[in-house]
C-alpha cells in the first residue's frame, strides 16, 4: 500500500467523519429535539411522602370519585426538557390542532393524580396551568394511562417535571416504562439517560480518531522517507573561496536533511588553491568542486564554469574609528599609500592600517577589479601580528589568508581597514561595514546599479559534471531549487533571478 496515500488519506477520511458527526448530531439529530427520561418510578411508600411533602393530598382519582380504592400505586416522576440546539416554540408540536402537543403513556396503569412538581423558568408555569391543554385520560380498550401535556414553548435546557400517581389496571411484576409520545417540526422528540461519562457515540468517534494517528505513526516509523526530487548519494567535496563557504556549507546541510546518502568534506583554502586542486585532481573525480569569487583566469582551460549568485563585499573598518562612508577615490587613496593618516579623510588622527587578502584570493580579485581599477596595494608590508604589536607610526599594510583572518585582523589592530563577504561583516564584532559613495551595502543596492563592490560566485569542475553525479545535483539545488532561498538569506542573489543576465558578470 502507498504510505503517502495512508499519511494523506487518512487525515482526510477522519476530517470527513468528524465534519459528518457534528452535522449528523448537530444540525440533522440534534437541532430540534425534546427529551425526556423517568426519573423516578417506585411502588407507593412511606420514603414518598417525605420526598414530596403534602403531594399525595393534592392528587385524586382521575375520575373525580373520591371513594375511588388506591392500591397497588406507584409513583413516577418524568423530566421534559429541550436538549436540542435550536429554542422549541408551540408551533414548531406537530399535533393537530388544539392545545394539546405530548402525550405521556403509562402502560397497564392508569393515572390516579399528577402534579408539575419543577420548573426551570417560572414562565413555564403559565403554560401548564390547567385550561391550558394538561389533562389526564385513560385509554382503557389498550390498558394505558395517557397525561396530555401542552404545547410549551421552551428555550434551549429549559425543563420541567411531571409527577404522577399510578395505579396498576393490567398484569403483574414491574410494569413497562412510561413513554411520551409526539412530533416536532423539523426536529424529533427522544428518550434521553441520565449520565455523567461520555455517550458511546462520542467513545465511538475518540476510538476512530485513536486508531487514525496510531496508523500515521506506525506508517511514518516504518516507511523510510521518500527521497526528495534529485537527490544523489555519494561523496563531495567542495573547495576554495572562504568568503562563500557558509552559503555552502549550510547549503549542504539542508540537502544532506533530505539526501542522507549524500556526503560532504570541505576545503575552504582561497580561490588560488581550489582552482589548482580542481585542475590537478580533478579529471577523473566528478566529486570534486572548486567555488571562486570571480573568473579562473587564463591558467586553467578545462574547468567549466558555472554562475551561482551574485555576491555583495564590504568594505569594513576599526570600530573605534568612527568612519562611516568613503568615496571610491578614498578608498584608492587609502590602498595605493596616497592617504597615511584617517584624519585625512575624516577620521582620528590615526595611521592607516591596509589588510588585504593574500594572492590568489578571489575577494582580492573582486576588490581590486571594482574599487582599485585594476591596482594592487603599494604600501611596505609587515605581518597583521608584527602591526598590531609594534603600531608603527606611519601608513602600513600587511595580507591575510581567508575571510575569518581578515575580520580577526581588522578587529584587533586600530586604525585597520579590509574588506570581506558583506554576510559575514554584518556578525562581526569590532569591525564596521561603511558605505560606499553614500550607498550602503545591500543586495537591492547591488542589483540596482547604485553599489559597487559586488562580484559573482562561480563553481568550477574538470570538465562537464555527469548529470547523475552528486556535484550536479548539488549545483541545480543551489542554482534551480531551494538552495536559493539559502543564497538569498546570506545576502546574495542568485545568479538566476538576476533581471538582466549579463549582470551576473564580475566584470559588467
């Protein structure tokens, strides 16, 4: 049997029953309905008498002769009541015409005295006065005693009590219980039983439901899950550029959710290194992939390239420098050792501190292409470590590894300035993400035209990828299917939803 069709249709059916159980007992039984049930019924004693003081002087033959023998009595007290969901009015009795709308028989007895003994509105007694259509009869060809009660308009759980004194006409042992006869309109008149648990009905239905959810549960523990549309087992690993790596990594985590055969190892070393793993290793090994900030370059032929999103930088600063927004033109300055001092371009007085990416960083690429025209830094280099301890009096510069390096560098040493994935900035203490010719880094600012440090993230493989290979796979979920969601949550846009393609260029 299809689970999916059991964990579908299983829900279904039981919302179905509950629906059809709450029409059938409230808008088809339970919409109009007077109920009634014996609340007593018990041979004439002493225990009478004092539950209902001064009653049985009240009550004579109903045949008016006072002489009349009372034996063999019994007692009966019936409670009527609207236990509908809708208010009773005399018109909705279906008797003929007269005032008369509930006959109450007493079968093989006949009625000595009755008596209206509780009201649940005092109206009610207007009603049940005598005149008003309550009476007692005797039908005596069938044996059955018969007391007429009126058409008595009643509001949801209103009730009221019937007292009688019977006596028996016909056979022996207990006699059968009194039954109240009549119609409504549109509605029903039924015994009900005095309770305080629930009916077998709603037992009934809580068993059904019961059965729905263990059968759910049952299936779910003993279906494996369905893999998801282009899920690929097997192993990947993903290397180079460090300013795309959470974008990949959580990317992976989601795909392996759904995918549990997939694997993946990451090598997150720089753009560089991942470009020449990939060219080296990875002819005959579909499971190797290299993601960049940027182009290859013209040192590796036979990687094909694959657009995966357009990706924001940051420019970032010292917190303590108070910088909020530079020009493209300071920030050349800045770089190419043209300003030595923040106090230059409205900041302390301060030297500049230039951290860069090392060589074959795919952010340094990006950075130099968008913002330095092409130039590379000119100022004397030192170690981050050596700047930091020594805080040399003029302008300086020193290189980073990997995106985490720059932010850790640009944190700790005063005075530094660096760039880096705009993502990772926005959770990164001590460092400030400045704007750019008045425009703050953004996605929309990006696409837009407006900001210009952005660039695009490429995957890169030796040659076409199997479509069956787990590396495809992973690149049409990135690309085509919910790992964009991932992209766009880290800031980026995928290549894909880009309005005009040629954008997605590094070079547009």
């Amino acid at each position: 049997m299809d689970s999916y069709l059991i964990q579908i249709g299983l829900p279904l059916v039981a919302l179905a029953v509950s629906l059809v159980a709450f029409l059938w007992e409230f808008v088809v039984i339970r919409r109009k309905q007077l109920g009634y049930r014996v609340q007593m019924d018990t041979p004439v004693t002493g225990e009478v008498e004092s539950a209902f003081p001064g009653v049985l002087t009240q009550m004579r033959p109903g045949d008016g002769d006072p002489g009349a023998e009372l034996t063999d009595l019994s007692v009966v007290l019936v409670r009527i009541e609207n236990n509908g969901v809708t208010d009773i009015d005399s018109t909705d009795y279906a008797m003929p015409d007269g005032p008369v709308g509930l006959h109450l028989h007493f079968p093989r007895r006949r009625v000595i005295g009755m008596a209206v003994t509780e009201l649940s509105e005092r109206a009610l007694g207007d009603h049940l006065e005598p005149g008003r259509g309550i009476d007692a009869a005797e039908d005596t060809a069938h044996h059955i005693g018969v007391i007429d009660l009126p058409k008595v308009p009643m509001n949801r759980r209103d009730h009221y009590k019937v007292l009688a004194i019977l006596q028996r006409t016909d056979g022996d042992g207990v006699p059968p219980e009194p039954v109240l006869h009549g119609k409504l309109k549109g509605g029903r008149v039924a015994a009900t039983r005095s309770r305080t648990g629930l009916s077998r009905t709603v037992l009934g239905f809580i068993g059904f439901l019961v059965v729905v959810i263990v059968v759910q549960f049952v299936v779910y523990l003993l279906d494996d899950k369905p893999p998801a549309p282009d899920c690929v087992a097997g192993s990947l690993t993903v290397v180079g550029s460090s300013a795309f790596e959470p974008v990949v990594r959580d990317a992976a985590a989601a795909y392996r959710k759904d995918c549990p055969g997939a694997g993946f190892a990451f090598a997150f070393d720089g753009s560089e290194r991942g470009l020449t793993r990939v060219d080296e290793e990875g002819g005959d090994n579909p499971g190797l992939l290299v993601v960049t900030d940027g182009p290859k370059g013209v040192g590796y032929p036979d990687l094909v390239a694959r657009p995966l999103a357009m990706a924001v930088f940051a420019v970032i600063v010292h917190a303590d420098l108070g910088v909020r927004d530079l020009t493209r033109d300071q920030i050349r300055a800045l770089y190419q050792g043209r300003v030595g001092n923040w106090s230059e371009v409205g900041g302390p007085d301060r030297p500049v501190r230039v951290i860069s990416r090392a060589l074959g960083s795919g952010t340094r690429e990006t950075f130099q292409q968008r913002l330095l025209d092409g130039g590379n830094v000119t100022l004397p280099q030192a170690g981050c470590r050596t700047l930091q301890v020594t805080d040399p009096p003029g302008a300086s510069a020193c290189e980073v590894p990997l995106t985490r390096d720059m932010l850790r560098a640009v944190a700790d040493i005063p005075g530094a300035v660096g760039y880096a994935a705009y993502s990772e900035t926005a959770h990164a203490a001590g460092t400030v993400a400045i704007g750019i010719d008045g425009h703050r880094p953004g996605r929309d600012a990006a696409v837009a035209g407006d900001y210009a440090f952005w660039g695009v993230e490429y995957a890169y493989s030796k040659g076409e990828l199997p479509y069956d290979s787990l590396a495809a796979a992973f690149l049409r979920y990135l690309t085509d299917r919910a790992g964009k969601d991932i992209v766009r949550s880290h800031g980026d846009t995928p290549c894909g939803e880009v309005a005009q393609p040629a954008a997605c260029s590094p070079l547009h």
